[in-house]
C-alpha cells in the first residue's frame, strides 16, 4: 500500500484533504463542555404533606415510597430527606442506564404505592423528575431604586421568565427564591369567637363562592322546535381582588343581616409564601436557581438561558435589572480557551523541536503538516462518537500533539538517513525506508492504542472520563498512522532532497557534533553494561519496588479543585432560630464580603431561609460572584474561603461555611465530600446524632478534615398540643374537626385560586400574627360543638414542652445521618475520605457508612485503577507477542516501562500533585512512550538479529541508529506537555496534575530509559536462549 502512495502523491493528498474537510464539519457541529455527563443518572421524587412533622413524614410517605423502590435495572443507591411537610428521593442510577427509563421505572413502581399514601399527599401531588443536583446559574431581579418590593419582584419574575425557562432545552428546574403573589386572608380568633365561627367555616365559605361554574346555555339542544337564538349563560365567577374576597358571606344572623369575611379576618395581596426572601448586595431582590436536566450540555442551555433572559428583560419596567452571582459557564469557556492556547503553544514547541533534530524546513515540514490532518480527523471521529469538546477532549488532544507526529518523524528522519548514508534520491530512500519501518510504525500505534483501550471498558463515571481520553487519543494515533502510512511517504518522495554532502550551517554543525559525542558516549555506555546484563534485572525489580512505595504514598483524589471565582456560603442557625436571626447572620456575611474582601468581590446574592440542606427560617445561602482570577492574581478562590471561615468560625453568627462549588457539575453541591452515617445496629435516631456528633468531632482535630456539616440540625424544641379525646367528645367535638381547625390556624390551608393579572393564584387562610405567636395564643381560639357552642381549646387539651426530630435522612432505607465536609488545607479529597472511614470504624460495628456524589465516583475510581494499570499492561504485552510471534520480546519491552513511571511518581511527589484521574491517563500514556521507545530500538535489533548478525552487534548497531529519532520524538512529546505542566491561570489545576507526572515520565525515559533497554533485551534473549539450549539437551536425553 505504502509503495503504491508512494508514486501516487495527488491521491494521498485527495484522502489527507478528504479528512480535513470532514473534520472541519465535525469541528462545527461538536458541543462545548467543561466535562462529558458524567454525573450518573438521577430521579427525584417530591411529596408535600402539609403540616405533618418530619418522622411523621419519613414513616408515612418516605418509607411507603422507598419500599416500593425495588428491583430498579441499575440502580446505584437511594437517598431521602423527610422533614416539615415535605419528603425528598433521590434515585441514583448507573451512567449507562438512559435517563428516560429510569424515570419511567420509579413511575411505575411509585404508581403501586399510592394506595398506601395519605389523601392529603396524593391531592397535592407527587413530582417525578431528573434535574441534576448541580445548580447550573443563579441569578436575580433587583430592584436598583427600591420602588419594588421582594413580592413584587417575585410577581415579575413568575409571570414574565419562570414558564419561558422551564421550557427551554436542557432545564431540569427553575427555583424561585422568593415568592409571587397570593390572596392572604388572616384569621382574627376573637372575631371568629364573636360570630360563632371556625376557621373550616371560612374555607368553606370560600370554597363554594370562589369557583368558576359552568351553567349551560339558554336554547342548547335539545331545543324546542322553532327556537331561534342560543345564549350563554354567566354566573358569579372566581373572585378578583381583596374587596371581592372581603364581601365572601360566612353566615346570615337571626335578624337578616349578613356576616362578611372581612368581619373576622384581614385580607390582603401578599406573599404566597414566606420560607425565603432575598438580598442583593444592599438591594432588594428575588432570586432564581436554574438546575440542570440529567444528560443536557450546560454551555448550550446556559447559553439558551441568557438569550432567553435578555430578550424578556426588555419587558421588565425601569429600575428592574437581572444580575448573575452563579455561573459556572464562563470558568468553563475561559477553560476551554485556555487549553486551546496550550494546544497551540505544544504545536510551536513540538515544531521547534523536529526544526532542531532535522534541520531542513523542508522535513520540518512534513511532520507539522500532519498535524491538522489528524486534528481534525480527530475531530470528525469525536462527533460520530457523540462526545464534546471538553477538558478531557482537549487534554487528549494536546498529549496526542507528541504522539502522532512521532510516526511522521520516524519515517522523515529515516529517510533522511538513508539518503545521506547510501546517497540515494528521495524516491528510492523512501520506498527502502517504508520497507524498514512500516512493521515498527504498525507495533508503535498497536501499542500506544493497547495502553488507552482498556480505559473504554471502566464503569462509572471514571470510565467515562476515562472513555473521553481513550477515543481522542487512539483515534489520533490511527489517523496518524494512517498519514505515516500514505501522506508522509508521499510528501517525503517529492518534497525532500538529498543533501550529499551539503554544508549545513553553523548551528546545524554544532548540534550535530554535540549529538555525535552524545551518541557515541551513549553507546558506550550500553557496550558496558550489556557485559552485564542481569544486574539489569535487578535494577528493574529495586525500581519497581521504589514504584510501589511512592504510588503508595502519594495522595489520592478525583479531580482538582479549580478556582472558578464562585464561592457558596451555608447558614445554619439552631431550629429554634427565627428569621430576623437568620437575616442578621446573612447580612453580616454580605457587609463582611462586600467590605473587607470588596477588592476581590463582584456581588453576593443571600437567599434567606434556603440551603441545600434544605428550607428553613434558621437556613440561608449566598451565591458570591469573586472577579475574574486575572484580577486577583495573589488572592485565589480558597484562600478568600480560608479567610471568611476563620472570620465566621467561631460561631457567634451561627454554623456559617464557605464552600467551592464542585469540581465536577452534577456530583454534589460543592467541593469536598458525601456521606452518609448509617445505623446499622437499630440504635435509634438520637444514639445515630449523638454517633455523627462525635464523629464530626474527631473529624475536624484529624487535621485532614474541616467544615463537616450537616450533623447538628436535626431536632427544634417541640410543644405538643395533647388532645384528652374522651373531654372532646363529652363537648361533642369530633377530632378530625378540632385537627383540621388546627392546622388551618397554625399551618395555613391553601383553598382554592383567584385570578390576577390574567394568572390564576393561590388563596390561602391562616391565623393571623398576634393569634399564633405565644403558647397562651393557643388559648384564644375555639371549636364549635354539635350543639353550636364555642369550646375553648383549653377545656380538653394540655400542653406538653419536649424536642423532636425535625429532619431524617435515609439511605437505602436505612437511618442514617448525611455529612459533609471538606478536606482540611493541604490534603485531599482522599486523604480526608480516608480518615472519615477510619473515624467510623473507631464507632463500632452497630455503625457503617456510604460514599455519595462525587465521593462515591472517586471510591469507584480507586477500586479501579489497579485493575486498570493491569490491564493495559496485559494488553501491551498480548498485542506485542501478536506482532512479534514472540513471548521474550514482548517481555524485554514490559520491563522498561517502571523507569518511567518512578520518574512521574517522583515529579508528582515533589511537586505536591495528587493520585488523580488525569494523574493515572499520564501515567498510561507514560507506560506508552516508554514502550515506544523500547519498540524502535527493539524492533532494529530484531531485523538485523534474524539476519544473523550477533545479538550484541545488533543491539548497540539499533541502539546507535535509533537514539536520534528516540530523542526527538521524546522531546517532542516532552515540549508538547510542557505547557501543561507550567499552566497557571483559568484551568490550571487540571493541566498541571497531568503535565506534571508526564513530563518527569519522559526525562525519566529519556535518560535512564534508553539505557536500560537494550540490557534488558539482551538480558531476556539470553535467558530465552538458556531455556531453549536446556530443552534440547533434555530431548536429547
């Protein structure tokens, strides 16, 4: 094939130029990502079960649902919160599972588990839904002259943005942190007393005359006959404003004349809710959390998101403004830009280089024009895959810059060879290099594909990071063979030209005989210790057993941590805290930000009574948009973080943290770790509280771990209203009567809608402040019997001061306790996971735990890799002994690769990176070089071996002509990663955790390697030789 190329260059070019253009479109139609969707598959269930307790709810709802969750194709582990009123269910599935049929499998489950719900629950209705976990922006309506109010903001956003972005492309949720209108109507228990009424009397009242009634029509069919019109008929329909709702008739008196709403409560257009108001910085706002749907990419629904904003926000009256405190998509573009650059900047170096070693622009040439050919191959492939253009893409992208002009520049510097040694001209070097070489550019892309293939096949979220690298980079390694194969001869045919004795200029010469002394002390050295070749051997096991020890102590993490000038800070105050508390916490945090870190500070959005922990007036939040890292280079994102934990630490304002959001979009909510503390011995929720408190404890002196939270708010102090049944029913209540009035008054009742401004909003009733404040407000209110008689609530009801348990969590079913925390300055995620497990062990086997989120995929990650590493190891070693049909070459190569990797371990150690995802590719793709380079002195040993030449002769004759192409390959891969290694900036975490490692690989390689392989491969040879002579004598026998 490569002969008839050869003598066919337009037609090489036809496929090279039929590539590109493919690609190009590729180019176009690839999606932009920060990573690939590797959150795995997630199914939310949401019940509201209006004022019930959290155990209440856990036992009647959350329990019947999660029982009912069985036999779910996939299903990784389950989670649920249960607190006031509301039951929370998280599904998580595999990432292999569709998102559509998780969600159709918990439907159908849940539909056999609504006959054992509460009416109350089914009425509300339950919610079945895939958002993501990860908040995907937060922004806000900020009122910029104060002439509207919070509810008013609420108003605009609900009625002009909220519906449009729920139905855009890639939106799981959209949260309104505020609230729209409601038509309030506040009980007055005095008032109600006077008239003889009860708070059911008033939804009632409410309920039959606040409805739409469909009459009918005079003259519809059948009509008499002759009838000649049909009208419509109209009656009195749903009520629009507070004067309607305040003539509501409740009852008639005895002399005729009429009790109204308004004479026994207050009406008003107010909030429909209360839970959670906002500030923006020192304007009044309302906020709003976009989620992201489970599969959807978040650059393009971001982007869909902001279009869609700015064209309503042309609606909004003046003095409205939108604003945005969380965005995860400009770090992602600003990353995606970065690596970009990095690209570009390993192409000039990798230029440079074979400029350097080849020293002709024409042969310099050939290599960088195969640069863009394989690029965008690359690409083409990319898009047929379904895959992105992400960070791990364009990772891959920029290790395989080195690697797939190494094929190019094997067959360039070849050629060149030839032609200056045998004074051919470039058509015939050509045709005698190809012969040469094609079999060890086949073995070399055999081989690199053969580290990266096992990664396809990993499970979980790592293998589809994993997955992201391989395809990228084997992709890029046939296209290049495939150019090795058909362009690169053609090119060398026509556009090379023999030098035969040319004098090259001065810097050329001087290279050339400072390489001449390098080659010839370098095989000097091999002539030495090939006298030896078995203390080789023993090298390589001392230096497998350094591996060993550094892998070991290495710290272990998932992902790095990446400064994407967002912070989120929790507030958790007691449960008995109120919301002025709460506010008075959330406004110190804004003052502290705005004013002391003012210089690094863009703006912070405070929802007040939200946390990811759920709703309440002792929670809060705040979204803090730090200006871009370019401007504040000596002040990163955790160091701002380190600083406000230490202002707010000692918890005079409450539980306040300071987080980073999650390295990777969709496992968790912020940076650090998940878990869940389970009660595996049945000891009871308050023994499992008591466990977690210690746990916490022992956690943060551990050194390794800080900021665990989520282990202190689970009870508030509790007044029970005891009901002496049989006193009730002497007064001739009924219970469920006195239990409806009740929560009515304290809880609110919604009872039906109203129309404003062309929507339809909710009409909800309560008691009013000054009735629900004290416990002797109790008192004030009363029950009407049988007889019609007004009976206080304290003729048959006491009351009885305790706690209770206002948030349960479970996992799997089972009662547990959810914690967070952070690894503390100086660890890892690892580090910090690792003491978290040990601290649970200490508690006894009536305790266990469970990693969720972005713990449980680095749990995952780690069970991995060694199965990982082994494998590729296998498969080098089978595709070798296929191509060389044998069983000692393929080993002689294996046995060269631990220099290497004691060379990136070493590089990662002492520059304090971490035992990553991108650390373990580097280190695969490191295994790959060395293999190579084993490969090209390996391969000319071997040719000239079987044309019996003496295996010495033959391995210092390989290892002298092979050294230059060794060394120009390997520097050109070593200039490739050098601009990851020494990124810093948008990104630069990540470039620096997988340039690191590979760079210390390569030096490694290129020192100590080249030294060790032919040694080895004489060491292998002659013991092979041994066995083979011991055998014969044994048959001879």
């Amino acid at each position: 094939m490569t002969q008839f190329f050869i003598h066919r260059p337009v037609f090489a070019w036809v496929l090279a130029i039929t590539v590109m253009i493919v690609g190009a479109f590729g180019l176009q139609s690839l999606a932009i990502s920060q990573y690939p969707e590797v959150a795995p598959t997630s199914v939310n269930i949401s019940a509201t079960y209006a004022g019930a307790s959290g155990e209440i709810v856990a036992n009647s709802v959350t329990s019947v649902i999660e029982d009912g969750m069985t036999d779910l194709d996939g299903l990784l582990y389950m989670t649920s919160t249960s607190s006031e009123g509301s039951s929370s269910i998280s599904l998580t599935f595999d990432s292999a599972v569709d998102p559509d049929i998780a969600q159709v499998q918990v439907q159908n489950k849940l539909q056999l588990v609504e006959g054992s719900l509460p009416a109350a629950v089914i009425s509300t209705g339950i919610s079945v839904t895939r958002s993501s976990s990860s908040i995907l922006l937060v922004g806000g309506l900020v009122s910029t002259d104060g002439k509207y109010s919070d509810v008013a903001l609420g108003n605009l956003f609900s009625d002009k943005m909220q519906k449009q972005l729920e139905r855009l492309e890639g939106v799981g949720d959209v949260n309104l942190f505020g609230s729209e209108y409601a038509m309030r109507v506040w009980l007055d228990a005095s008032k109600l007393y006077q008239y003889s009424l009860t708070p059911s009397d008033v939804t009632s009242a409410i309920s039959s005359q606040n409805t739409n009634v469909t009459v009918g029509s005079l003259g519809a069919t059948p009509s008499a006959e002759g009838q000649q019109t049909k009208i419509l008929l109209k009656t009195r329909s749903q009520l629009t404003s507070v004067s309607d709702f305040e003539s509501i008739v409740l009852t008639t008196n005895d002399d005729g004349s009429s009790v109204f709403l308004s004479d026994v409560a207050r009406i008003e257009l107010d909030n429909d809710s209360y839970d959670i108001t906002s500030i923006y910085n020192n304007y009044n706002a309302v906020g709003f959390g976009v989620n992201l749907s489970t599969g959807a990419n978040a650059v393009e629904t971001s982007e869909r998101v902001h279009s869609t904003i700015s064209q309503l926000s042309a609606g909004l009256p003046q003095g409205v403004e939108t604003v945005y405190s969380y965005d995860t998509t400009p770090f992602i573009e600003k990353s995606i830009t970065q690596i970009f650059h990095t690209l570009i900047e390993a192409i000039a170096l990798v230029f440079i280089v074979i400029l350097v070693f080849l020293q002709s622009w024409r042969a310099t040439l050939i290599p960088t024009i195969v640069v863009p050919i394989v690029l965008l191959g690359t690409f083409a492939i990319l898009e047929a895959a379904g895959l992105t253009l992400n960070t791990l893409t364009m990772f891959a992208l920029v290790l395989a810059i080195g690697l797939l002009v190494d094929d190019a520049i094997v067959v360039v510097e070849n050629v060149e060879r030839i032609m200056e040694e045998e004074k051919l001209s470039a058509l015939a070097a050509t045709e005698k290099s190809m012969k040469e070489i094609s079999s060890a550019l086949v073995g070399i892309v055999i081989v690199l594909s053969s580290v990266f293939l096992p990664m396809s096949f990993m499970s979980g979220s790592t293998g589809t990071i994993y997955r992201q690298f391989s395809v990228t980079i084997i992709s890029a390694m046939v296209l290049s063979l495939f150019v090795a194969l058909i362009l690169t001869p053609a090119m060398c045919a026509t556009l090379l030209k023999p030098s035969h004795g040319k004098r090259k200029n001065v810097a050329a010469r001087g290279f050339n005989k400072v390489f001449d002394r390098l080659n010839l002390s370098y095989t000097g050295s091999v002539t030495r210790f090939l006298k030896r070749p078995f203390r080789m051997l023993l090298s390589v096991a001392l230096i497998s057993v350094a591996c060993n020890y550094l892998y070991q102590q290495l710290p272990s993490s998932f992902v790095p941590t990446e400064d994407q000038s967002i912070l989120m800070v929790t507030v958790s105050l007691p449960e008995n805290a109120t919301r002025a508390q709460t506010t008075k916490t959330a406004t110190a945090i804004k003052d502290y930000l705005l004013n002391e870190q003012g210089d690094y500070v863009e703006g912070v959005f405070s929802p007040i009574g939200y946390s990811f922990d759920g709703k309440g007036q002792n929670k809060a939040m705040a979204f803090v948009k730090l200006k871009d890292i370019s401007e504040r280079p000596n002040k990163s994102a955790a160091q701002i973080a380190a600083e406000a934990n230490g202002q707010f630490g000692s918890g005079r304002y409450g539980q306040v943290l300071f987080l980073l959001p999650p390295a990777i979009q969709g496992l968790g909510t912020s940076n650090g770790f998940q878990m869940y503390l389970i009660d595996r011995g049945n000891n009871g929720i308050e023994a499992l509280q008591q466990q977690a408190q210690k746990l916490a404890a022992d956690a943060q002196q551990s050194g390794l771990v800080t900021a665990v939270r989520g282990f202190d708010t689970n009870t508030a102090t509790q007044l029970t209203m005891d009901i002496n049944a049989q006193q009730a029913q002497a007064f001739g209540l009924s219970l469920s009567d006195i239990n409806n009035n009740l929560s009515i008054i304290f809880g609110g009742e919604y009872v039906n809608d109203f129309i404003l401004d062309g929507k339809l909003r909710n009409v909800r009733v309560k008691g009013d402040q000054e009735h629900r404040m004290q416990p002797v407000d109790i008192n004030d209110w009363y029950m009407r019997n049988s007889n019609n008689e007004m009976v206080p609530m304290a003729a048959f009801s006491q009351q009885v001061w305790g706690e209770t348990i206002t948030t349960l969590y479970h996992h799997n079913g089972e009662t547990a306790i959810s914690l967070e925390g952070s690894a503390a300055p100086g660890a890892t995620s690892g580090e910090a996971m690792d003491e978290m497990a040990r601290l649970v062990d200490n508690l006894g086997s009536d305790y266990d735990y469970a990693w969720a989120g972005l713990s449980y995929q680095e749990q995952i990650a780690g069970d991995q890799e060694m199965i990982l590493y082994l494998l590729s190891a296998v498969v080098v070693f089978l595709a070798l002994a296929a191509l060389y049909e044998s069983w000692s070459v393929p080993l002689a190569v294996i046995l060269a690769v631990p220099i290497s990797v004691l060379g990136a371990l070493l590089a990662t150690w002492i520059f304090g990176q971490s035992n990553d995802v991108y650390f373990k590719v580097g280190m695969l793709t490191t295994i790959g070089l060395a293999a190579r380079n084993a490969i090209l002195i390996i391969e000319f040993a071997e040719s000239m071996r079987q044309q019996g030449i003496d295996i010495v002769e033959a391995i210092i004759t390989a290892a002298k002509m092979r050294l230059r192409p060794i060394l120009m390959t390997t520097f050109a891969f070593a200039f490739g990663v050098l601009p990851l290694a020494t990124a810093d900036g948008t990104g630069a975490n990540a470039q620096n955790s997988i340039g690191t490692g590979m760079l210390g690989g390569i030096v490694f390689s290129a020192i100590f390697g080249i030294l060790m392989v032919p040694v080895l491969y004489l060491a292998i040879m002659k013991i092979v030789d041994r066995v083979k002579s011991i055998g014969k004598k044994e048959t001879v026998k």
